[in-house]
C-alpha cells in the first residue's frame, strides 16, 4: 500500500469539495450582478473564476508530482500540466480528465490568465457569462473524471 498515494487521493477530494463551493459563489455572485447592475460583483466571480482554476491546477500539481513524477516547467508550463492530464502515462495511470474537459478547462486556464494581467474594470463581461453558465456542466463532467480517478488511486493501493 502507497500510503502517498493514498494522502493524495484524500487531498483530491478535499479539493473538489472547496471548489464545489467556489463554483457555488461564483453563481450567486453573477446572480446578484444580473440582478442589481452593481459591478463590483463582477469582480467577486471574476475573482471566484481565477479560484475555481487555481483549485483545479493545485490538484493537477498534486498528481504530477505524486504520480507522474514530473511536472512541466517553462514559459508554457500551466498549458502542458492541463495537456499532461488529459493523456494515458502507460503503466502508471490512465488520464485524469478527458480530452473534452481538457478543452473546456483550458478556457478557465486562459481567463485566469487574464485575470492575472488586467485590470478588472476591463473584463469581457460576454466571456465571463459563458463562462459562468457552462460551470455547473464542467465542472459536474470535471468531478465525475477526477473521482473516478480518485478510484483508480485506492483500488490500486489496496
């Protein structure tokens, strides 16, 4: 039994319940920005966007370096960690994500990017909205993948 293996798959569970509740803030935060006009809602999901990202790359990492044993680095580093997790290491473990969330994923990698590079009063509200309302399927398809990975970990480890 790999007793970090199996850390690791407690750790990927915590994740996803803090994002769960992100993903959750970010909603009630565009329903309240719809409702009222007030923008400085806008900058709480926008700011709640960034998290549910960061959440999902903090996992990534985890399996990465836990797993894989070999995390990209470089200038494009945040790209090829997404691309890591959507493919079959052979003899160590199936993808972590299909290619389709990878896809839809990397959507959410690029705003958190600009979110990280412009100034919030500058954001394309259009893009936000897409983004917001294609979250619950996402992220539904994004934990039912990473669950079934959190079962490959203790099946394996047993």
């Amino acid at each position: 039994m790999n007793k970090k293996h199996l850390v690791l798959a407690g750790r990927l569970q915590e994740e996803l319940l803090e994002i769960e509740k992100i993903a959750e803030r970010t909603r009630q935060g565009w329903q309240r920005a719809k409702k009222t006009g007030d923008e400085f809602y806008l900058d709480s999901v926008a700011l709640n966007l960034h998290g549910i990202y960061t959440g999902l790359e903090r996992m990534f990492e985890l399996i990465a370096n836990s797993i894989d044993q070999n995390k990209p680095e470089g200038k494009r580093w945040h790209q090829e960690l997404l691309r890591q997790m959507a493919v079959e290491i052979p003899m160590v473990r199936p993808p972590v994500i299909s290619l389709q969330t990878r896809d839809a994923l990397d959507e959410y990698r690029s705003f958190r990017h600009v979110i990280r590079n412009i100034y919030t009063f500058n954001l394309n509200i259009a893009n936000m909205e897409r983004l917001v309302n294609n979250l619950p399927q996402i992220f539904a398809q994004l934990k039912s993948e990473v669950n079934k990975f959190i079962q490959f970990i203790e099946l394996r480890n047993k």
